[in-house]
C-alpha cells in the first residue's frame, strides 16, 4: 500500500483502463472475489472510486458487470 501513497490522480486515471482490463482477467481465470479484492487492481480501483466518486463507479460495481460479462460469453 505504501506505493499507492506516491500515485497521482493523473496516474492512477491512466492506469483505469489496465485494471479493468486486469480485473477482468482474474475474472475470467476464475479467482474469487475474496482473492480479487486483495489485488493491487482492486486497491487502485477503490482508491479512484474514492477519489472521483462521480466519475469512477465502485469495484464491486466493475466486479459485478464484468462477472456478468464473462459468465454470458463461457454460456
């Protein structure tokens, strides 16, 4: 955690779409949400959510349409 202190907004706004990107591949590989939730994507995802509130939904949110994503194309 005490490289997130050093993340700009900026930076982390530019790291969005990785770790979507990252998320949905844990996702994907299966990990559970216990297991994602103790990810550095995950970390910055809440950290953005909390930072812009109204631009950024929350990771259980992300989580949640991704899962939805993935389950709908393995069917």
């Amino acid at each position: 955690m005490g490289s997130e202190a050093k993340l700009t907004i900026g930076e982390l706004e530019a790291g969005y779409p990785t770790y979507c990107k990252a998320l949905r591949m844990l996702i994907k590989n299966g990990k559970s949400l216990e297991a994602i939730q103790r990810t550095i994507c995950w970390d910055r995802l809440t950290l953005l959510q909390k930072s812009l509130p109204t631009r950024y939904k929350s990771p259980d949110y992300l989580y949640a349409l991704l899962k939805r994503d993935v389950d709908e194309l393995a069917a």
